[in-house]
C-alpha cells in the first residue's frame, strides 16, 4: 500500500462544474499538507497549503480530515484553464519529515 | 527572481553510461530534494539535503544512484552505469528552510532518456 494515494482520474467535467478531489495518507503522524498542479511536460507548481481549520483561494478550497487521514481540493466554476493534473504532497516522518507526493489526479475541462 | 535551475533539461544517454545531473536552488534555501517522475505517475523522492548535509537517502533505487552538495548550494545527481529503466525526469526542488511547513519551488527537470 502506497503511504499517499490518489484516484488518478481523469475526471473529464463541463465550464462552471464543480468538482472535488481526495488524497489519503496511512501514516497519522504526518503533518504539513499541500496541493500542487502540474501541467504536462512542466514541473509540479505550488497551488495551496492545507490548514487543520481548512483554507480558500478564489475557487479553490483545500480541507484537511486528521480522523480519517485524507486531504481534499475542491474547486469551484471550473475553467478550461483548470485542466491539468493536481498532487498533493503529505510530509511524512522519518529521520526527517519527508515531501511524499500521490500520483496526481488528472482533471479535464471541457467547454 | 531566479527560481531553481536544472541542467542540462534533455539527457540521452547509451546503456551504460555515466550521467551527471545538475541542480541550482534558489539563493539561501536550506532544503534541497531530488525526485525521479516516471510518466503518468507522481514525483518519487530519492533523497534530501538540509545546506551540504544528505540527512536522507532512502529513495535512491540502488548504489548506482549518487548525490551531493559539498558547498550547501548546487547539488549534483549522479547515474552509473545507467539502466533504461533510470529513464525518467528527474526534478530538484528547494525550500527556504528545514521547516515542513514551508513549500517546495520546483526546477523544469532534467528529462533523461537512455538507449
């Protein structure tokens, strides 16, 4: 079992859908959260951190479940921009706190 | 500003060759990870500097596999006797400091392919 998992998707959604992406991790001590998008043949940019208290950006929303060990994105009136690929990274402990990537989930918007 | 630079961004390299990976993080970044990413699969880690200290190395697929950073600034991968299946992109990514909270910057790649 992978420490960080991810539907990889694709989720092929319309303009102005809303749409909602899940990442669970099997390790209850690992701490600090992030999503980043990776567009093809580019490297992974930061989208958002993951806060305990859950955190928005525009029409990105990014929550946080220490019970059941998962982080979610969620992003609202979806443009054709929006398509890409979206990881999210969890920092998991070892000698040192270690960025651990998912597979990435691939979302597609069509018009 | 600069962000992290890689070189060279396309590698080909014959089966059993030695390659030589360079990274250039943002200036004053403490942190420095190297990943390998196969295509259609997430970055996987290989290994973790904190300035010229490799603090983790457990990702490194085999003996083969070679890292530093002797000044605490650039850092160098280094591929023995290369495989065909090292190929991958590799990526470096820096961060400000030793801190998990903080995020990762992310250079273009190094896009290795070997024959």
């Amino acid at each position: 079992r992978k420490e960080v998992e991810q539907d990889p998707g694709p989720f092929n959604v319309p303009e102005g859908a809303t749409v909602a992406f899940n990442c669970t991790y099997s390790n209850s001590a690992s701490q600090s959260f992030f999503w980043y998008r990776q567009d093809c043949r580019k490297e992974p940019k930061l989208l958002m951190s993951v806060y305990s208290s859950g955190n928005e950006d525009g029409r990105f929303t990014a929550q946080l479940n220490r019970a059941s060990q998962y982080i979610s994105l969620l992003i609202r009136d979806s443009k054709l921009s929006d398509s890409a690929t979206y990881l999210c990274v969890v920092n998991i402990p070892g000698g040192s706190y270690i960025p651990t990537f998912g597979r990435g989930t691939s979302l597609i918007v069509h018009p | 500003g600069a962000g992290v630079s890689q070189s060279p961004r396309y590698k080909v390299a014959k089966r059993g060759q030695d390659v030589a990976l360079r990274c250039d993080p943002i200036s004053g970044h403490v942190s420095l990870f190297w990943y390998q990413q196969a295509l259609g699969q997430g970055p996987e880690f290989l290994t973790y500097f904190q300035n010229e200290a490799q603090l983790d190395k457990s990702g490194l697929p085999s003996d083969r596999f070679f890292a530093e950073r002797p000044e605490g600034s650039v850092s160098t991968l280094k591929i023995q006797r290369t495989q065909q299946e090292d190929s991958a992109v590799y990526l470096c990514a820096s961060r400000l400091g030793q801190h998990s909270n903080q995020p990762q910057h992310f250079g273009d790649g190094t896009r290795l392919s070997i024959l």
